[in-house]
C-alpha cells in the first residue's frame, strides 16, 4: 500500500470530461504542444544573443562558452530517440508532461547558476527535458487530430515553431539590455507552468503503446558518442579547425553509425525499428527534412554576419531585418496544409524547396540591394513554410500507432543534426570565400555571403530532389 503513491506518478492522469467531450478537444491538445513547440525554438534562438554578456559575468573563454550551447544539442539530439521509443512504451502523455516539468526546473536552474559549470549542467538538464518534449510533439498531433486534420494540426504546430525562432533574438536582445542575461532562461517559467496545466488537463492519454521489452541499452551507449562525434565534426567545420580533426571526428560518427545499425539489427526490441526505413516516405522524409533544416538555419547564421560587416547594422537591427524569414515561414505553415490536402505531400514539399532555392539563387546577384534582400529572404521563408508541415506530416504518418513516438523522435533528431550540419556549411563556406581578405571588410562579406548562399540554393535544390522519390501522403490511421 505504501507504494501506491509513487505508481501514480507513472500513470497518464485523464482529461475532465467536459474537455474529453467537447467538440474541439483534439485542438485543445495541438494547442497545448504548440506552446512546447514555441518554448523549444523560442529557447534555441534566444540563448546565443545572451552569450557574449555570459562571458563578461562568468569570466568564461569563447571555447568554453561553446558548451553552453553544444552541450545541449549534443544531449538534445542524442536523446530525443530513446525518449521517443520510452514514451511509445510508458505513454506519450506521461513523458510530455514530466518533460515540461525538467525543462522548467532545469531553466530555473539557469537562471540561477553561479558559475559556468553549473550553468553548462542545468543546460545538460534542461536538455533532458527538451528531448522528452520534442520526441512527443509530432506523435502527439499524429494521435490526437484524424488524418485528414493531420497536415493542418502540423502546419500549426509548424507556425507556432517559426514565431518562437522570429521572437528569439529580439526577446532576448530586450531581455539582456533591461534584466540580464539570466532572464532568457527565467523567461520560460511560467510558460512552463501553463505547458504542466495545459498537459495534464488537455492532452489525450496514450491509447496505442509498444509492448514492454527490456531497453536497449546498448543502442542507446552506440547513439550517443555517435551523435556526439557528428556534431563535435560539425562544430569543428565551423569554427575553422584542421581537415584532420573533422575528418576524424566525422569518421569516429559514421563508424559508430555502422556499429549502431549492426547492433539493432540483431535486437529483438531495438532502440530504432530499421524496418521504418523500408518506408519510402520515410526515407524521403527525413532525408529531405535534414536538407531543408541545414539550408534553413545556415540562411540563419550567415546573413547577420553579412548584414553586420557588408551594410555595418547594428545586431538589433539585423536581428529585425532577419526576422522576415521566420515571419513567413509562420505565415505559410498553415496554407501548407489545404495544398497538401489537394496537392499531396510530393508536390507541396518539392514545390517549398524549388522556391526556397530560388529565393537563394536569386540573392547571388541581388546581395547588395537591401530591399531585394529582404524580400528574398521572405521568399525562402514562405518556401520553408510551405515544405515543413508537409513533410512533417507525410513522415508522422509512417509506421504503425504504437510507434508515433519513436518517428516524431526520429525526425527531431534528423532536424537537429541537419540544423547543426547547416550552420557548419554556412560557417565553412563563409569563411573559405572571405579568405582573400578580413571577412570584417564590406568586399569579402558580400563575397562570403554570396558563395555561402549559392552554395544553401544547390542543397535546396539536392532537397527538392530527394523530396519527389517520395510517396504519396500516407493516412495516419491506415493501420491498426
């Protein structure tokens, strides 16, 4: 009997009945991952514009204040997997929820360290929490909304993501100037609280799950080191470190890669289901979704750098210039879905990154007009807008229900990967073209700048390609 307390806190609570009832509870529940979507990018654009005021306070050297943002992508992406296989086995509702209480504590935490150490910890911890949140969020919508809902339910979830990653930088330009830094994590709290509230009172309990098996542990110990040595590759290629280090360390990555597929095809429960992979969709879907994150958040990365040294911006002033890109992608995310519904998957998905790619093209020349950039810049947004959801959607259809959390999980880490792959290329490419001259003069920035998005325009274009091998959109429902 004294046990019965503490089994409670592993049982998904059930909605009141009055929200299990009502017409339009299953956009209650999107609604209620769309804050945990709008925490997430909110949370992943808004710590870099606080880092230089980190390093005055914690006395911190630029190499080890990289960890304040690498080690939570390294835990982040290693993660996000395995939370999405245990949520398939322990709930999806359960995991979600105990996910905004850590990312909640742990931003807490932040706001509190006292020391880089501390701060870099808590960043370790809150990314615990954010690989619960993420690795549910997809699963979440796929299971809550009908499948002909499902494209739209995701293009909301997609927007709400898209203003997260607009509000960032200004939010947290405003934040460092008028609180400090430390209000970028303190920030989260009570939206934290309302993502609790909302989850234990509006999201649906887990109806499909997976069937209980002894975790797989050794998948687990090969994905991390093989997502950690990808993504130390990854920041090496950006930060301009020797052909040798990132050749090893991408290597180190790929053998684990080969290790892990070997591993899990001979568990009877794996960490991952090789067999998703058969899926043509799937396939496509999160190999065109690694493209367009790494063509996306390198636009992200390098045009502040060239607002900065080619048209001498202030940070604040670039930050709202860049801010059109994100703006349409949110404005686009929701039309994704009456498109796919009449279009399908393929052509909506191949048709946002054609335009995307012509958005980047068009730049080469037109890099020196300012208006014409941030038009182009919208045009590559609206793009994204309109490839994202889709895809999101076409790749949350695959696999059977009581694997949705292992997909949504699958993806998000495809996503992250691609997003630090992005800004590695952009970095690379930056710096290679700039190298003639100091990129801090106006020649060698728009020369950077225009081989760095040339080069995000050809990969649109690889993206698209990849996109139109895909299948039709799948119903979610389709199999029992």
């Amino acid at each position: 009997m004294t046990a019965q307390p503490w089994r409670r806190v592993l049982v998904e609570p059930a909605r009141p009945d009055r929200v299990r009832t009502a017409a339009r509870a299953h956009w209650w529940a999107v609604a209620t991952v769309c804050v945990g979507a709008f925490m997430g990018q909110l949370d992943a654009s808004i710590v870099t514009v606080a880092l230089p005021s980190m390093q005055r306070e914690l006395g911190a050297g630029v190499g080890e204040l990289e960890w304040v943002s690498l080690s939570y992508l390294v835990v982040l992406i290693g993660l996000v997997a395995a939370a999405g296989r245990l949520s398939d086995v322990l709930g999806r509702k359960l995991l979600y929820t105990y996910g905004f209480v850590v990312f909640t504590l742990a931003s807490l935490g932040c706001g509190l360290a006292s020391s880089l150490g501390v701060l870099i910890a808590m960043r370790v911890v809150q990314a615990v929490g954010a690989a619960m949140l993420q690795a549910n969020s997809v699963a979440l919508i796929r299971t809550s909304v009908s499948a002909r809902s499902l494209p739209r339910a995701v293009g909301v979830q997609g927007a709400a993501q898209a203003l997260g990653l607009a509000l960032g930088p200004a939010v947290g330009g405003l934040l460092v100037d008028v609180a400090g830094w430390r209000w970028v994590f303190l920030v989260n709290l009570p939206a934290g609280v309302l993502g609790v509230v909302a989850a234990v009172l509006l999201l649906p309990r887990t109806r499909a799950r997976a069937a209980r098996h002894r975790f797989d542990v050794a998948g687990l110990a090969l994905l991390l080191p093989t997502t950690t040595a990808l993504l130390l590759a990854c920041s090496a290629l950006a930060r301009g470190a020797s052909a040798t280090e990132v050749a090893v360390l991408g290597g180190l990555g790929l053998a684990g890669l080969a290790a892990f597929v070997a591993v899990e095809r001979r568990q009877d429960a794996p960490l991952v289901h090789l067999e998703l992979f058969a899926e043509r969709a799937f396939r496509s879907g999160l190999a065109s979704a690694a493209l367009g994150y790494l063509v996306l958040f390198g636009v992200l990365f390098v045009t502040p750098l060239f607002l900065e040294a080619t048209w001498r911006m202030s940070a604040g002033r670039a930050g709202l210039l860049l801010m059109v890109l994100p703006a349409a992608l949110a404005l686009a995310a929701p039309v994704s879905a009456r498109l796919t519904r009449r279009a399908g998957a393929t052509a909506v998905t191949t048709g946002g990154l054609v335009l995307s790619a012509a958005g980047l093209l068009a730049l080469v020349p037109a890099a020196h007009h300012r208006y014409a950039v941030a038009g182009l810049l919208a045009l590559v947004g609206l793009g994204m807008g309109l490839f994202t959801p889709a895809n999101n959607a076409s790749v949350a259809a695959s696999g059977r229900p009581e694997q949705a959390g292992l997909v949504s999980g699958l993806l998000n880490m495809t996503r992250g990967l691609g997003t630090a792959l992005g800004v590695a290329v952009a970095a690379a490419a930056w710096a290679l073209a700039a190298g003639h001259g100091s990129a801090e003069t106006a020649a060698a920035s728009s020369h950077g700048f225009r081989v760095t998005v040339l080069a995000l325009g050809v990969l649109a274009l690889v993206g698209a390609a990849v996109a139109l091998g895909r299948g039709p959109l799948q119903p979610a429902g389709r199999r029992g």
